[in-house]
C-alpha cells in the first residue's frame, strides 16, 4: 500500500521548506485589477508617440507586473 505522507517526508528530508501565504502576494491583485477593469483604460487618449493610451497601458503592465513579481519572490523567498 501507498504511503500518503511519502511527499511531505520526502520535503523534510531534503530540507525543503513548505511556505505558506504571505502578504506580499497582495500585489499581484493591484496587477489584476489595473489591468481586467476596463474603466480604468478604455480611452483612447492621452497618446504616446501616436500610441493610444488603450495600448501603452496595457504594454506598461508587462513591464510593472514584472517588477511586482521580482519583488514577491524576493521578499518571500526562503
């Protein structure tokens, strides 16, 4: 028969730790929100370059949901 805890002991024998919730993953729902609530980005100016504000937006997103993931891994890192 199958040892159902054969995984967590498997964990604590090579020193891995199990994390658990952190406030720091609050910040990734400031990237949900900016970015799936269409109010907030549904116009079309101001422009950039000739960009509507509609595109810029969402590509400036990428850049600053990239900074907010380097920064959950980094504080909650083991």
């Amino acid at each position: 028969m199958r040892d159902v805890h054969s995984g967590e002991t498997a964990m604590a024998e090579s020193g891995g730790k199990r994390r658990g919730w952190s406030w720091w993953y609050l910040l990734f729902l400031i990237q949900c929100v900016a970015v799936l609530w269409p109010p907030f980005f549904n116009k079309a100016a101001p422009y950039w370059q000739g960009i509507p504000f509609f595109y810029w937006y969402q590509l400036l997103w990428v850049i600053i949901g990239a900074v907010l993931t380097a920064i959950v891994y980094f504080a909650t890192e083991g």
